[in-house]
C-alpha cells in the first residue's frame, strides 16, 4: 500500500534578495525530499509482536512501524521475511486489530537540547516529570549511532576526582574511563551510583533507569541526585514496560550524552544496569527467530553491549568526554555470569561489591582486593603506586589469616609483616566507611595518611 503527497508550491512573496534565496533553497528541499510513504497492514498478533505484510522490500532492520488504528502505537523492526516483517511493540498490550494500516518510519531519532537538564525522559525521549514539553534541538540524531573511530579519539589520561574515598584510592578513574559495578542485589549499588553523581569534575550527568521499581525512580531522583538534578537528565524505563523500551533507555540515554560530550562538555553517564538491557534485548532477540546460546542468552546480545560500551569514551580533539559507570546486577552473586563476563573484558576497569562486606556494615562494599582500574597510572604518582600496592598485600595478608586469628591459632610478634597489617588494615576499613549523607572527600591520600597516623596518646607516652 503506497500513497503519494503531491508537493505544493508556496507563492513567492516580494521580499529582498537574501529572504528570496532562503525560500529558493526551501523550496529545492521539498523537491528533493521524498513524498511518498510506504505503508502494509497488520495480519497476525501475538502477545510479544505483531506481522505486517506488504512492507518487506522497503523497511530496514531498526526502522519504526506506526499503527493507525483508534490510536497510535509505536513499534520497531526486529525481522523481515519475504512476505513480512515482525515489529516488536515499545507499548503493551498492543492495540491493533487485523487489517491496521501501517506505515513506515525511519529509525528512533531525538533532538536533545541544552535545556534537557534537569528534566526525566522515557526511553523515547519523551517528557515524563510533568513539566511541560522539551526544547527541541536544532540537530536530529539515532539513538543507533556508530562509536567513533579508535584513531580519532583523545587519549584518556585526565584524572578525576569522585569523592568516594574508596573508589579515589584503590580504583581511580580518569574522564572518558568507562568502568563497571559488579553487585548482587541489596548491596549498596544504587546508593554508590548516587554518591557518584555529586562528582564535581562533570559538567553534565547522564543517568539511565534501566527496569528499576517504580518507587525508586522519585527516591533516585530527589534522594540520591538531589542538588545535582539541575546539571542532570534521566532517562526511566522500569520494569513493567516493554523490553522495547528497557532496551531503548541505555541507547538514548548514551546519544543524549553524545549531544552534550559533541558540545566540548564533560559527561558522566551513568547506566542502571547493564544487565537490565541484555535481559530486554535477549526478549528481543528471542521474538524476532533467534536460538539462546548461553545460558538463555542470544548471541545478538553480546554484540550489542559493546555496541553501546564503545560509543562512551573520549571525544575527538575539541570535543568533550564520556565518562561511563556501568552497573552489572549479577545474578545469583555468579560473577562469572556470561553477561558479567563478556562486559568486565570490554570495560576499563570493574569495581566489586562483596555481600560479605555489606554484611560486616561497611559501605561502599567495595572489594579492595578483587577491584582494578586499568587507567589507575594515569592518575597515581610514583609514591602513590607503590603505597597502593604495600596497602592492598597489606590487606590480602590480613584477610587471608582472619580464620587462623579468629581461633587463636596467631601469637603477636610470630611474623612482623602480619602484625602491622593487624594495626593498620582496621583503620584503613574505618577510614573507607562513607555514607551518602557525607560531603565528597577533596583528597583521600591526605585523609587516610591522618588515619592511618599514630594517636596523639601513643605519640606522648614515646616521647615520654
């Protein structure tokens, strides 16, 4: 089913020379766009997707079906077969009859504007805070944009400051670093991210809500960004929406960051979680033919999530940087998980949230021990380097003996080396304890070199 728009001229108006060359170049656009709208029609429903017929030789992989019925439902191309295509539906239920007409659209396109911060946006880029309607930009873009070219890019070796002391100092992290949080469930992985966005060395933060709870998308929001809203944009899709639209969120909310890291800005963005979207795109996958290779888990997946991990990073020379935090829900605490083991290669670095940590009372949970940043060089000195790494055998040395201490079987003064890991490493955990509520730490080498110094009590009776 096609139709054809005929193009209707404007009369020229007597205007100056420069008015009538803009409305000659107006009017060469009209030629040349196209008029004519492919459309098909609906002929089989399913719970999860819908076919449409007449449709195959002019859509693509990605594109966008409308659905004109007494409503409109959006809805995108995931198959094409000789006689019809298989749209996959951002809303549920879809309400579409046999015989629909649909038409063809082009893929999912935004048109961020500065005047996005401070405002939560769904998967579409629609406004969902009840606060009018959003500026549009003067530039339109797909959320499937390509990740720029490796030669390209600046070299990332800026350090940044995060204020979270255990992060500072044992997984420092530069702009355009791209890292991940491997957690369980209830471990503290929301409230880190939250504590991550007071950084002050962003310009502008990007959050993604990939299939959270409905209640703990105001509580992120108000609680966790709380003053840093105005320089952020959020990005929602909880978990009862679509897997269209859960796999749609990390997308737009990465080409938003695009926009504003193009503009020379210094981007945080943050994705809760990366787990969420491969959940969403293995439902995908599944509905448009494809067989589970991995645990349930198509092979698409795993080349989409380096897809979207390669587009944050450092700009090209003048432009800014993207720096990505990427939360890794790990299921069953299995951190050899196919989803938690494909992303840990592809990222920069990982930090590791330990159950048996939070359960001592210590957050961040942050597993010294298990965590690493591939860029920490860029950001240590030379004294710096070699304290970490007294500081963390320090801490393998006191793990590593705790049961044999627990049950006496250790006498002080036997090994030298454990015994200042005994004085030391439970200073060093009280110093890493920080809350939400506390101000970021300006710079954590000087606050654990006065934690880690000897009381004034012990330093009198020596001079005594």
């Amino acid at each position: 089913m096609t139709t054809t728009t005929p193009a209707q001229s404007p009369p020229v108006p007597n205007q100056p020379p420069m008015a009538l060359q803009r409305l000659n170049d107006a009017l060469a656009q009209i030629h040349t766009r196209s008029t004519i709208r492919h459309g098909g029609v609906v002929t089989e429903i399913a719970p999860a997707f819908c076919r449409v017929a007449g449709l195959s030789q002019f859509v693509t992989l990605g594109d966008t079906i409308s659905l004109e019925g007494n409503s409109v439902e959006l809805g995108e191309v995931v198959r094409i077969d000789a006689d019809v295509i298989t749209v996959k539906p951002f809303e549920t239920p879809l309400k579409a009859a046999l015989g629909t007409p649909a038409w063809q659209r082009g893929p999912v396109s935004l048109s961020p504007h500065p005047t996005w911060k401070g405002r939560m946006v769904n998967a579409l880029g629609e406004p969902v805070d009840n606060l009018g309607p959003l500026t549009i930009g003067d530039r339109t873009v797909t959320t499937d944009a390509e990740p720029l070219s490796a030669i390209d890019r600046q070299r990332v070796t800026k350090p940044v400051s995060t204020g979270v002391r255990v992060i500072d100092l044992f997984t420092p992290i530069c702009a355009g670093q791209r890292i991940g949080i491997f957690a369980g469930s209830g471990i503290g992985k929301s409230t880190l991210l939250g504590m991550l966005t007071r950084a002050r060395g962003f310009d502008t933060v990007v959050v993604a809500l990939v299939g959270e709870r409905g209640r703990e998308v105001r509580e992120f929001v108000e609680d966790s960004l709380g003053p840093e809203r105005a320089r952020a944009v959020t990005v929602v899709s909880t978990g009862d929406e679509s897997p269209m639209m859960r796999r749609l969120a990390p997308k737009t909310a990465m080409t938003i960051a695009e926009y504003f890291r193009d503009r020379g800005d210094s981007v945080l963005l943050i994705v809760d979680s990366v787990t969420r979207f491969a959940h969403a795109a293995r439902d995908v996958a599944m509905a448009a033919g494809e067989p589970p290779v991995a645990r349930g888990y198509t092979p698409s997946v795993f080349s989409d999530m380096p897809k979207l991990l390669e587009r944050a990073g450092p700009g090209l020379e003048g432009q800014g940087s993207i720096t990505g935090i990427f939360a890794v829900l790990v299921d069953g605490d299995d951190h050899n998980d196919p989803v938690a083991d494909s992303i840990r290669g592809t990222l920069d670095g990982h930090i590791v949230l330990d159950r048996a940590i939070a359960d001592e009372g210590r957050f961040p949970a942050v597993n010294v021990l298990t965590s690493v940043s591939r860029l920490a060089q860029h950001v240590w000195t030379p004294d710096q380097q070699t304290l970490m790494r007294r500081l963390k055998a320090m801490v393998a040395r006191f793990e590593d003996t705790r049961d044999l201490r627990l049950i006496g079987g250790y006498k002080r003064g036997t090994d030298a080396d454990l015994d200042n890991a005994i004085d030391h490493v439970p200073r060093i955990y009280d110093y890493l304890r920080q809350g939400p509520g506390e101000p970021p730490t300006a710079d954590s080498f000087q606050g654990l070199a006065r934690a880690l110094s000897p009381p004034k009590v012990e330093n009198a009776q020596k001079a005594r």
